[in-house]
C-alpha cells in the first residue's frame, strides 16, 4: 500500500495525525474547509494543559498521565526543533473546590507518590503565594503544565515535516466514498479534492455527516472563552483552574473559561457567557473578577466535539452496518472495520491534553507499529466501543454508557 493518507480537518485531532504519519514517511494530504489550520475549536488564544488524576486511578486518570507526559515531550521536541509553537510552561494550580475535595487532592497524593514534578499537593498559604493572590482552598499543583496556544501547535505539527503534508485548504469535503482500494474525498460541486489508500476522520463534529460514521454518539458543546485585559507584571503568572481555568497574561490578554453547553449552535459571542466565566473567575480568585464588565468583553466562541464518556476516539472505523443489534460484539476485535478509515475526534475539553499521543496513537494503528498505551487504554478510545453489546444494551436500557 502507498504511505498516503487523507486527513480531514485541520485541527488539534487532524494535524497531531498528520504530523506522526508524516513522521513515519507518509504522504499527506490534508483538507479543511478553512483558510488556515486551528480555526475550529483549536482556535482560542490559549488552553491549559493538565492531567486529571483521580483516587482510584481510573481510565481517564491513566490516561490523562500517558497524555499530558507525551504531550510535554512533544512540545519540547518542536520547540527544539524552532517550530513557530507558543506555550508556556507556567505550572497549574488545581485548586480544590471545597475541603472535601481538597481531602481526596491530599489523598490521591499521599497514596499514588507522584514524582514532585508531575504533582504536589499545596496548602492555601502556599496556593496563594504560587498565584500571587488569596485563594479559598489549598490544591494540586502540576509544575510541568501550563498553556498553550492550541493554533501555533496544529501550525508547528504540519510544518515539521516540510512538503509531506500538501494542504488543501478552503476545501469543504461533502461526500466520502470508497472505490478501487482507495478513499475518495468530493466536494459538493462533485469535484474529486484527493484519494488515498487511508483516510482519517478528524473534522470534529462534522464527523457525522459522513454515513461510515453517522452512527457514532457525538456532541458539540459550545464553550466560551473570555479575554481579560491585562497589566503587564500583574498576577496570577501561572494557570489557576477551579472548575474554570484562568491563564497568565499573554500579549496583554488573559483566558478565562469556559462556558459548557452542549447542542448550542449560537456562534456569536453572549454577555450571558461572559458572566458565567466571571462568576467562575471569582470562584477561583475571590474578588478579582470586580475589575471587569461582562457587557464590554471580547472573547471567542468554540465547538468542543464530545463523546458520552469524555474519552477521545482514536482508531479504525467499524462497520456499524455489520453489527447485528441481536447478537453484537462484546470485544473491539470481533468488530468488523471499513478498510482504511479512521477517526481522530471526540477530544470534548481536553484537545491540548489529548491531541500528541492520539496522534501518535492513530499512526501506529494505521502502520501497524506497537501503540503507546496499555491494550485496556487503546480500547477505552477505541471508536468501536460504542457498538460493543455491553454497552449497547446499557444505552438502550438508559444506563451509564
Ligand atoms: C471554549 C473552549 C475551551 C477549551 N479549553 C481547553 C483547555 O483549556 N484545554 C484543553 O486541553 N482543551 C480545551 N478545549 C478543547 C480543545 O480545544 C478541543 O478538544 C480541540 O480543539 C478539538 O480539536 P479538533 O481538531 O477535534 O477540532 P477542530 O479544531 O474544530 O478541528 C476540526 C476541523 O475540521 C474542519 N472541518 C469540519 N468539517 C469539515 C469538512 N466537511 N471538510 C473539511 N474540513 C472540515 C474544521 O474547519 C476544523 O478546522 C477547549 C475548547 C473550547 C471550545
């Protein structure tokens, strides 16, 4: 088969994919129906980057680790080797949301050990001297996280590898349809925009417009960031998250966010919104949020593509139309998959966390290389588990998924 692979979407998800299939010698075209790359949900200013540990080190705690720690060496990596990536490496407070969940922060601490680098946990006295600000809970604090700008990383992803990645940009992709071993991409005008052997699915969620994947359980949550003026030297300098996040000035602006609702399509900016993110603002640094008006602030408005179990989906495609609804596959390997197709999608609140390994995930899927994760963690963001019997039967019933 040709190292050629299609990638739709131009965005955290699909230039993390093209960047490791390039990596390993793959031609790559790659399409969005926007002018430039990052202009979708990986397009706000600035996104915090953090693991979500839990006490019972759970799926999305094991993975978030995995995620975060590749997501770090990747960085650097492109860093290293010039690329035009803005981040900074600020660490994040966590702050605890009550003393309850502080008690569970210390306990997670106390019994997983984690190398001080990664994660210490903070009393308030020194929570407060970290953010330059009195703060109403100690919490966790991850000196390797910080922000990231997410457009400078799909920007600096498809500019590592030089005239692998060809761009087709201002390409909306209608139809996808497979003939003679190879995918084809149309646009609505019927006009063939690329064909490769493999194609990979990273267009958010658009996704579902296209039958091979219509049946896969994807949201779009609107989120809401706002822009907070900022005078030069002032704090907080590091990240501080409280069931909201708020990054250190960058070009004279702080991120504050976000807003979450899900099947809202209003694209403009809400005052309503802005609210919310000062309320959650003043959640994490009490009284600061008095310095500003929600009816005068600018901000920016994304569409988080959401799976049921905030999991990412990464990997090959199945055939829903194989699945007997009587007697369906109760493992991803009895699945039937389409040959060649592939989705990168479902990275819900968590693209910058998510988007290196996936990447790096999705092109040892394709090149058949060893994945990078445990085979429990490459099943969890298997796209197929949601056709798998368990869960079928769970969804149907109205139970947790
Ligand atoms: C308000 C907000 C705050 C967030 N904060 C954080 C954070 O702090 N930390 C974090 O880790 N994550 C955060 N996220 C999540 C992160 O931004 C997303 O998970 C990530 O950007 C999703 O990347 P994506 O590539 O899947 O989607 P997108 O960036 O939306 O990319 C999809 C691309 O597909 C293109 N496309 C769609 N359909 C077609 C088609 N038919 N043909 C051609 N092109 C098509 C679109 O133009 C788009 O460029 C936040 C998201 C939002 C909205």
């Amino acid at each position: 088969m040709e190292p050629h692979a299609i990638v739709i979407g131009a965005g955290l998800a699909g230039s993390s994919a093209a960047e490791r299939l390039a990596a390993r010698g793959w031609r790559i075209s790659l399409i969005d129906r926007a002018a430039a790359p990052g202009e979708g949900a990986s397009g706000n200013r600035a996104g915090v980057l953090r693991p979500l540990p839990s006490l019972d080190d759970n799926r999305l705690a094991r993975l978030t680790r995995a995620a975060f720690t590749y997501a770090l060496a990747h960085l650097q990596a492109l860093t290293a080797a010039g690329l035009p990536l803005r981040w900074g490496q600020t660490g994040v407070l966590h702050l605890a949301r009550d003393e309850r969940h502080a008690a569970t922060q210390q306990r997670v601490v106390a019994e997983q050990a984690p190398a001080d680098g990664y994660l210490r946990w903070l009393d308030r006295e020194a929570a407060s001297e970290l953010a330059g600000w009195p703060v109403a809970c100690g919490g966790w604090w991850f000196a390797g996280g910080g922000w990231v700008d997410p457009a400078s990383l799909c920007r600096a992803n498809l500019a590592r590898h030089g005239a692998a990645v060809q761009p087709y940009y201002r390409r909306q992709v209608e139809r996808i349809e497979r003939d003679g071993g190879c995918w084809r991409c149309f646009a609505g005008n019927g006009e063939l925009i690329a064909a490769a052997p493999v194609l990979v699915l990273a267009n958010a969620g658009e996704v579902r417009r296209f039958a091979a994947a219509s049946h896969l359980p994807l949201r779009r949550a609107r989120g809401q960031v706002s822009h907070l003026p900022a005078v030069a030297g002032s704090p907080p300098a590091i990240v501080v998250c409280r069931l909201g996040y708020v990054t250190p000035a960058i070009d004279g602006l702080r991120c504050a966010g976000a807003s979450f609702a899900v099947d809202d399509d209003e694209a403009e900016l809400r005052a309503t919104d802005h609210a919310e993110n000062l309320a959650r603002l003043e959640f994490i640094l009490p009284g600061y949020s008095r310095h500003f008006d929600a009816a005068s602030l600018d901000g920016r408005v994304g569409f988080r593509p959401l799976s049921p179990d905030r999991l990412p989906m990464v990997g090959a495609l199945a055939d829903a139309t194989a699945v007997d609804a009587a007697c369906a596959a109760s493992s991803p390997g009895e699945l039937r998959r389409l040959p060649g197709l592939y989705l990168c999608n479902g990275f819900g609140a968590r693209g910058i966390v998510w988007s290196a390994l996936a990447g790096e995930l999705l092109a040892c899927l394709v090149d058949g290389s060893p994945p990078p994760l445990a085979a429990d963690l490459v099943a969890a963001v298997d796209p197929g588990r949601f056709l798998l019997r368990g869960r079928r039967q769970r969804r149907a019933a109205g139970g947790p998924r």
